[in-house]
C-alpha cells in the first residue's frame, strides 16, 4: 500500500511537471545554454557528450547534478567551464527552461513532450536487443526530438520505441564509445584488483535495486541460479592466467559478489580513474547476455560469449526476436562443454570468431567512428539543435 501511494504521488507530480514545464517552454526567454543530465553520473554517454560540448559549443554547458561528491571527470569539465547545477532545484529549472536544447540519458523532470524551440536529444544508454518500449510504470515516459544510436538496426528500434521519426534518428555512435581507446595504467588497473589480462563479465540486471524517477522494466523476473555457468568460466580463465572481472549493472539488486572474481562497480572505478569503457578497452574478451554492451564492444573486434541461463524464462522480448540465433559469439550451453568456442576464440587472440563478428556488425549497420561524441556535435550543428560547434 505504501509503495502504491508513493507511486501515485510521484506520478501526480511528475504528470504536473511535464505539463507546466512544456507550457513554460514555449514562452520562457531562451540564453545560449545546453542541459545535459545523465545517469549515472559517470556514465559515458552523457559525459562524452558533455566533454565535447565544452570542447565545441560556445554557449553554455549546465550538467545537472542529482547529489553526492562530484566525480572527478565531471569536476574536471566543470573546472573548464561546465556550470554544475543541483537537477531537484529552481535553479536546475530554471536552467532547463532557458537551454536552447536538452540532452539526457533516461529522461528528465517527467520527459516534457519537445517543442520546436528546445529540441531534446535522447543519449540513451546503448544499442541492444531487450524490449525498451515504455511501461505504465512511474517514470516510463521518455519523450524526445532525436535519438542516438551506433547502429542502423537498433537506432530505429529504439525511435520507434519512443516514437521519434525516422529521420530524427542520429546514427553519430554512442558517445561512451570514445572511450575505448583511452587505455589505462596498469596502477590504475590494479586500484581495482586488477593485476593482469582479463575477461569483463557485464551480465543485464534481473531484479530491480533501483525505482523511482528512472525508467525501469516493471517485472524484471528473479533467476534461480544466474551464477550456474561461472564455475567453468572461472576455471577456464584461470588456466588461461586470466582473471574474470564483473560490472553489476546498476540497477542490479544482485551485486555479483562471488569467490573468484573482481567485482567493480561505479564507484570503485571513479575511486580508480578508470571509465568503463576504458576498462573494456583493454579486456581481452567479454561475457554478456542481452545487455548492450556486445554492440559497442564489437568495435574493438574480440571474443564475446553469450551467457543466458534463463534464455527460456526471461521476461522481455528481444528484437529481433532471432536474435540469439546469430548473434557474434558463443551462445553458452551449460550441457555441451560450455565456454569451449570462446576459449578456443581467447587462445586464438580473436582470430576464429572474428567473421563472425564482422558479419554481425555489417548485418545491424554499426558505425564504426572512433570520434562518435565529436560527430554528434557535428551532426547536431548541421541540424541547428547548437548555434555553433
């Protein structure tokens, strides 16, 4: 009943939001400003956006902050003139309402429906097969006048998702994927336990840690055992003198903490200086299932396994829906020597599976742009979303 009531609240205010917020819009005295707001914090969509926007726009950059100690790569673009802003504020309003355009990751004060005068840029947070279409859930709506993507395939997918017309999708590259060459220092490695060669473990959440504001499928079903294929994994890496590294997903309740593993989250790679697609940069392999990340890692063109012991219960479609068909990588089978094709992929440094991958990778349209958050400025100047760039 309680969880109820405060659903209903939130959902009465953030309903009154969107409608003052589109009205005042329309009639507030606009300044040479961009809104950008991400979540979380360090995520790379929104931060590389932001870090070319400082590099390019001549306007202003106000980044919307939701609280806690500033991370230290936001600091640094606020030291060259990012204006930091508190996001549950008058000022952080009154910042949205005179930006000339808005860019945000999940959505942003109840997602306003766009007018032609703000433009709302939809950074999102990848390109991959699960379900996205908005839920009946508080905080469902996304509303937005251009969406980002690095594939043709999945770019469409999500605009129709959130029904953005076709020629309003910007196929420029996810932003975060700059990142993947900015290699780090093994000291800086080793801050987060890692000490040599290693395969990053980057599972989608299943039960929801996190609700409120942000968009979040309703029903997320549990796994009974989503750790069920990790002792030959382990076993594997470790007598390849690899060591096994997982991201937990953010929203994830279950934080992955098990013998054997690096464990790292948000916070202990900001601790570190490291981003995560630094991170994966310099992996020499990735374990997934239907999260996104296997469409970004495609561009450094090494073994990705598939792991989904709960292929016959998950919860969300997937689109395609054949998706797992032909996907690039091993697709774990946990009774037929699983990992065997991505090990044999890992002692060949790539080599065997990486038709494989170019196929795929042609076959959803990849942009393979080292400069993605360079060529969405670009884009979004020839567009007039930015006065200049």
């Amino acid at each position: 009943m309680r969880n109820r009531l405060r659903n209903l609240a939130l959902a009465l205010v953030l309903g009154t939001l969107r409608i003052t917020l589109r009205f005042l819009s329309l009639v507030v005295p606009q300044t040479k400003s961009v809104v950008v707001a991400n979540f979380p914090e360090t995520e790379g969509n929104g931060l590389e956006a932001a870090r070319a926007l400082v590099r390019r726009y001549d306007g202003t950059v106000v980044w919307l902050r939701r609280g806690g100690e500033v991370p230290a790569d936001v600091q640094a673009l606020a030291d060259q003139g990012m204006v930091l802003v508190p996001m549950a504020s008058l000022a952080g309003l009154r910042a949205y309402l005179r930006a000339s355009a808005v860019l945000f990751t999940h959505g942003l004060y109840g997602s306003p429906q766009p007018c032609r005068r703000k433009p709302i840029v939809n950074l999102w947070h990848g390109d991959g097969p699960k379900d996205i279409r908005p839920g009946k859930s508080v905080g469902a709506r996304i509303a937005s006048t251009y969406v980002v993507g690095n594939t043709e395939l999945y770019t469409h997918f999500k605009a129709t998702a959130f029904g953005v017309p076709s020629d309003h999708e910007l196929v420029t590259g996810n932003p975060r994927t700059d990142q993947l060459w900015r290699h780090p220092s093994p000291a800086e490695l080793a801050r987060l336990g890692i000490t040599g060669s290693f395969v990053v473990w980057m599972p989608t959440f299943r039960q929801v840690r996190a609700v409120g504001a942000v968009r979040v499928h309703d029903t997320a079903a549990p796994v009974e055992d989503a750790h069920a294929e990790l002792g030959p994994l382990l076993e594997g890496l470790r007598a390849r003198g690899l060591q096994l590294v997982v991201k937990p997903h953010p929203l994830d309740l279950d934080r992955r903490q098990l013998p054997g593993m690096v464990t790292v989250d948000d916070d202990d790679l900001a601790a570190a200086g490291v981003s995560l697609y630094a991170l994966l940069g310099v992996s020499s392999g990735l374990v997934t299932d239907y999260s996104s990340v296997w469409v970004d890692y495609l561009l450094v063109d090494r073994p990705i396994a598939f792991s989904v012991p709960d292929r016959a219960s998950y919860d969300r479609e997937l689109y395609p829906a054949d998706v797992l068909d032909w996907v690039p990588g091993e697709v774990v089978d946990p009774a037929s020597r699983p990992f065997a094709s991505f090990f044999a992929d890992l002692d060949a440094a790539g080599l065997l599976g990486a038709t494989a991958r170019r196929d795929v990778a042609k076959r959803i349209g990849l942009n393979a742009s080292p400069s993605a958050a360079d060529d969405l400025v670009t884009a979004l100047v020839k567009l007039g979303v930015l006065a200049s760039g």
